[in-house]
C-alpha cells in the first residue's frame, strides 16, 4: 500500500522556475507540518492568461493560501491577491542586480483593498512557516504542534547562547 500525499491545500507559486531554489524553503516548511501544497510556475508576465486563471480557481480547487515568489518587476504576488479571496503571502526573490530591493519593493507597496503579507527578501521558510499559522488559526492540533516547533527553537537559540559563553 503506497502512502498518499495530503491534498494540497496551500499553492507555491513562483514566476519562473529560476525562482524554485529559493522558493523551495517555504516548500520545505509546508512539508515540516504535514502540508500538502503543489508547486506550480505561473509567470504574471510571460502566461498572464494562466495566471489569472489559477488566482480565479485557486479558492474554487481547495487551496487555503497562496505563496507567491517572484523576482524583479514581482507582480505575480499582486496580481494573485486581486482575483483571489484567499490569503496571498509575497515572497521577493533577489536577482543579480539591485539584491532583491527592486522585487521587495514590487511587491510590498500594495494599493489599499488588495492585501499581500510581503515576508523579506528570499524569506521563503518564514513564508511557508506563515502559511502554517494561518491554517491552524482553525486547526488546534497543527496549533499545538506550532506552539511544539516555536518551544524547540528557542531551546536551540538558548543552547547556542550556552555554548557561547562555555
Ligand atoms: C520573474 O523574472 C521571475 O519571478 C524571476 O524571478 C525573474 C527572472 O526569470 P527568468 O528569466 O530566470 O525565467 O518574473
């Protein structure tokens, strides 16, 4: 008997496939928690039909959140969040020019109405980690095991601090 994946319930999403080595922490965070997501490239520029399709449906097909990457002109975490109802988390993935302020920037400065939750540049563990905290605000049990993960960090964050001083 082969063990299924959990239904995806949270869209990674990213502009190109050159974004994946980035994105693929909050992937990894999602997948820390037991949460089933799919990774999927939807470049707002380059599939701009596509794209508009899958915020549209994204709600429609069970998803509960978005997380979206992009670097430079970054408007796939925009563009999402204005045809979806769902929360959109943006990440702004650095480029080799301009260390990544010009996707911050592009996708941080969001117009009143059309929220996105703009983590920091390549901050794609705390995007996925967010993402998890949004679902167990109605899961006690994912609830516990976050407040079980945020114990054993600061025991790893005291432990440093003893070697420290040692
Ligand atoms: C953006 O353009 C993508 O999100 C990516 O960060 C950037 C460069 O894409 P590639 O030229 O590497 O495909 O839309």
């Amino acid at each position: 008997m082969s063990a299924t994946a959990p239904a995806p319930v949270v869209g990674v999403v990213m502009g190109s496939d050159s974004d994946w080595p980035v994105m693929e922490a909050a992937a990894e965070a999602l997948a820390e928690f037991g949460i089933g997501y799919e990774a999927e490239v939807v470049s707002a520029h380059r599939m701009a039909r596509e794209m508009i399709a899958y915020g549209e449906e994204a709600a429609d097909r069970g998803l509960k959140v978005i997380i979206a990457g992009a670097g430079g002109a970054a408007h796939l975490p925009g563009m999402l969040a204005s045809v979806t109802p769902l929360p959109v988390i943006g990440v702004p993935v650095p480029l080799k020019h301009l260390d990544g302020m010009d996707s911050l920037l592009s996708i941080v400065q969001m117009p009143a109405g059309v929220p996105v939750a703009t983590v920091s540049v390549a901050g794609a563990r705390n995007a996925g980690l967010l993402a998890v905290r949004i679902l167990a605000a109605h899961d006690p049990g994912l609830r516990e095991r976050m407040r079980e993960f945020q114990r054993k960090l600061g025991e790893q964050a005291a432990e440093k601090g003893r070697r420290l001083r040692a």
